[in-house]
C-alpha cells in the first residue's frame, strides 16, 4: 500500500491522496480508514474528521476535507448542488466509442450484498466518458477513459460501465478480469475542481506500471 500523501493544505482544507487498500472512513467499516489517518495526524472535532466524500476502498485518488464547521459546510453545499467536477481515469474492457455519456438511475442489489445495479427505481446517475487511448491486454481490447463524474452515487462508474459490458480491468465485483499483474478496479480520482480550486493526484503507481507495460 502506498501512503497517504498531502496534496494541499491551508487553515480550511486538507486534500489527501489516498491509497488503494484502504477505506475513506469508519462509518460500516472496522478497517483502518482514512478517517484514522486524520485522527491521527489531523485531528479534529468534526463529523468523519471533516470528509466531504469518499471513494471506494479499491479506488486512489483525490478526498477532499474540511478543518472547521464553516468549511465542512461549504463542502457538502457545493456536493449537494452538484457544483463539484470530478474526473477519474479508468481502464474499461472493450473498444469503447470516442466519447459517450451514460444516464441510467442506480440503486443497491437486493440479490447481492454489496453490489449496485441499474434499476429505473434508482437514483439518477450520469457518467461522461472519453477515450484516452486503447491498449492489447493478454490479447483483449481495453480503453483507458477519463471519466466526467455528473453524480457521485457508490460504484457509479463500475456499474454503468459495466451495464454496458465494458467492466474495468480488475473488478471481479462487476465482471472484470485479474489480468495483466492487476491487483484491484482500475480506477483513479485523478481531478477534482471545487470553490474556484483545482486538484490534481498523479495516477497510482500500480496502475501506471499496467499503462507503461502494455501502451506499446
């Protein structure tokens, strides 16, 4: 596991870099999370230690969070309205379109613990993706696509994509297959534009040693 890296910092914010392997907070969850680095090394008196949002435990990137009520507030108000740009990278199996967009309402399997699913009962999600490159992986297609996050609900991307039949390379959950020295879901957080700020985390090493073995 890779450690947990400061991106930014000032009296109101602390954006962190996390690693894949670990959870973003404690709530459901008797793993370390990232919520216990904060204790740790950040503590303080707010709810989750001031994190706005989280990302899956087999997801690195970008987690924003706040120092103080006001901040904290002012974060979950620019979620809520939708006025954060979230962008990750994936790797999805198949030989995608140039660009597409997905807007299929998403909602918990009743089937299955853990899972997600489109449902036309669910909640509203939209995915923006387009094509970076595509790259030959143990003789199957693959295209690495930087995803535009218009909602943020759980497993968004893994299940639209999926739906789709383009899972991402390592998410057994979804249908995706453990080739390629791939050890969990490719996907990054790799940008994140809130309050007129912009952040950006370099892609795991994990997933940038995948890229530079196979991109030719």
């Amino acid at each position: 596991m890779e450690e947990i890296k400061i991106i930014y910092e000032d009296d109101d914010l602390l954006v962190l870099d996390k690693p894949a392997g670990i959870v973003t907070t404690k709530e459901n969850s008797k793993e370390w999370a990232l919520e216990d680095w904060l204790i740790k090394n950040r503590p303080n008196s707010l709810s989750r230690q001031g994190i706005a949002h989280r990302l899956d435990k087999g997801t690195s990137g970008i987690v924003i969070t706040a120092k103080n009520e006001e901040s904290l507030k002012n974060l979950k108000s620019q979620f809520k309205k939708r006025q954060v740009r979230k962008y990750y990278l994936a790797m999805a199996s198949g030989d995608l379109p140039s660009s597409g967009e997905i807007d299929m309402p998403i909602d918990r399997s009743k089937y299955s613990f853990g899972r997600f699913k489109v449902n036309e009962d669910g909640k509203n999600a939209k995915t923006l993706f387009k094509v970076i490159k595509k790259l030959v992986i143990d003789g199957k297609k693959y295209s690495l696509v930087e995803v535009d996050l218009k909602t943020g609900r759980t497993h968004q991307i893994r299940v639209h994509l999926s739906y789709l039949g383009w899972p991402l390379l390592g998410d057994k959950l979804y249908g995706g297959l453990m080739v390629g020295g791939i050890t969990r879901p490719f996907l990054h957080a790799k940008r994140l534009e809130i309050l007129g700020l912009v952040f950006e985390a370099p892609l795991a090493a994990d997933l940038k040693d995948i890229l530079e073995k196979y991109e030719g």
